[in-house]
C-alpha cells in the first residue's frame, strides 16, 4: 500500500481556522473530507503530517573483511556482490553497501566474446588478410547462421572483476539447445534473408545444401543479373557442413567455386561482419 498523500499548506491552514472556530478534529476531518487520524496527527504535531523514517546504521565492515572481500572479488571473476559477499561469509550487509565497497576495487563487466586463438590460427588469419587486401568487399555476401537460445542471457550477463582484471572470455557452443536458428547474409547495403531453419532439421552436409537451394538459390540469387553472379563472392565459415567436400562440390556445380568461394580462417567469427547484425 502507498502513502498517504500528506496535508496541503491550504489544508493545514484550514485546520488551523477551524479550531479557532471551535470544531472537533472529527468535524474537521468531515469538511476536508480527509482521515480522521491525519488530522489529529497534524493537531498533535504542528510540523509535518507523518515522521521521517530513520534509516539504520549501515553495518561495518572490517579491515579483515575488506582484504576477503578483494580477494574474493579476484578469484570469482563476473561473481554478483552477493556471491562474494557470502564466499567470505559476511551476512547482514545490503546490496547497496555491497556495492560501495566493491566500486573501490572492482567493477561490474561482461565477459569478452573472442576466440581462443593459437599460432596456427593467427598465421591462417594473416593469410587470409594478405590474399583479400586489394579485394572488393562490397561484391563479397556475407553469410551465417545463429540460433536465439532459450537456455540463458547470451552476451547481457555481468559481474564484478577486479580492478586492472582482464574479463573471462565468454564460451560459446555452435550446436545444440532450444531455440530457433536462422539463416542470412548481407552484401553490400542488402540483406539476404534471414531465412529460418525448419525445427528438428540437423545441418548436415546434405540438409545445408537443400537448405541453401530453397531458400537463398530460390528466392533471391536467381533473381540476379548475370554480371552480379559474376563478381559476387560467397563467403561462409568452416562449420563441418558448410566446409564438407559434399557442400563444396554442390556449390561448384551452381557456379560458386575457386576464386567465388572465400577462403575462411578457423576460429574467425569477429572478421565477419554479420556478427553486427545479430549484435
């Protein structure tokens, strides 16, 4: 229930006029047409119609307590306060002062989305950038799929890290899970699609390709014009049914091959620049 709406600085006079004039509170209450108990509380305090709240002493917390809590906050990366709070078992101390105490040596992040590169796939990336330095990027269709998971926040949850910290890198599973997957690409200033995946259908070799010649062959590259075929290049990521010799000998046969296929490094989400448009 809300508070009651205090008395007005019209009311309060009134109140005054009216017992000068010898009325009853009860009668008072009657012609303001408010609480009987408001206007006796106002008679009884002549200040304010309802006492401020007197807010409790906040709960101390100790030196000691303070070096468990940096400590905690250090070896539980992306933790809530309250979870840190409680791994040193201190109790007893609201968030808000939880809070206070941990915005002087740690401070509320995500996790970092990158892949976990090794020397192979740096040198791969390096090989891809030195081949398509001087290439068109505006003539290339950049594809993927992603899934809108129904297990968890993907990319939203926060937590505490260590002041000069670097934040734990967020794992991602390609596969698997409720949810609903989609299809797209993107060239230039168009969008291609997004075209979704029929529930229950795995992406295999097999189903990719029917996938691609229903929706994306079917519905938007035949539309094309023959120089447009000509200069466009298909790039797509080396998910096992996109790199398979089964896929690749389907999309030659549609005239997507050598040159028209991108080369793609392992491990390379970020150098695509439709992870934007999920974003």
């Amino acid at each position: 229930m809300g508070q009651k709406k205090d008395l007005t600085g019209s009311e309060k006079s009134k109140i005054v006029r009216y017992l000068a004039e010898g009325c009853s509170s009860l009668k008072i209450a009657k012609l303001l047409k408010r609480d009987h108990r408001t206007i006796k509380h106002f008679i009884q305090n002549s200040q304010q119609g309802r006492k401020k709240r007197v807010e409790k002493p906040r709960r101390k917390i100790t030196a000691h307590e303070l070096r468990k809590v940096k400590r905690a906050a250090a070896k539980m990366p992306l933790a809530t306060s309250l979870a840190i709070f409680q791994s040193c078992n201190i109790t007893g101390v609201p968030k808000s002062t939880r809070c206070a105490i941990l915005r002087d040596m740690a401070e509320v992040r995500k996790a970092e989305r990158r892949p976990p590169l090794n020397k192979t796939h740096k040198l791969k990336r390096q090989d891809w950038a030195k081949k398509y330095l001087k290439t068109d990027f505006s003539k290339v269709l950049w594809t993927d799929e992603m899934r809108v998971s129904l297990d968890g926040p993907d990319g939203w949850a926060r937590g505490w890290i260590g002041k000069g910290q670097r934040a734990p890198v967020q794992l991602r599973r390609q596969q698997g899970g409720g949810g609903v997957l989609v299809w797209a690409g993107i060239i230039k200033d168009e969008l291609v699609g997004p075209f979704r995946v029929e529930d229950g259908v795995k992406l295999n070799s097999q189903s990719y390709c029917q996938f691609l010649e229903d929706t994306f062959f079917k519905q938007w590259y035949r539309k094309k014009s023959a120089s447009f075929k000509k200069n466009m290049i298909f790039m797509q990521d080396n998910a096992p049914s996109h790199a398979s010799k089964y896929s690749t000998v389907w999309l030659a046969r549609k005239g997507i091959k050598e040159d028209k296929l991108m080369t793609w490094p392992p491990c390379s989400p970020d150098l695509n620049p439709i992870e934007n448009l999920w974003s």
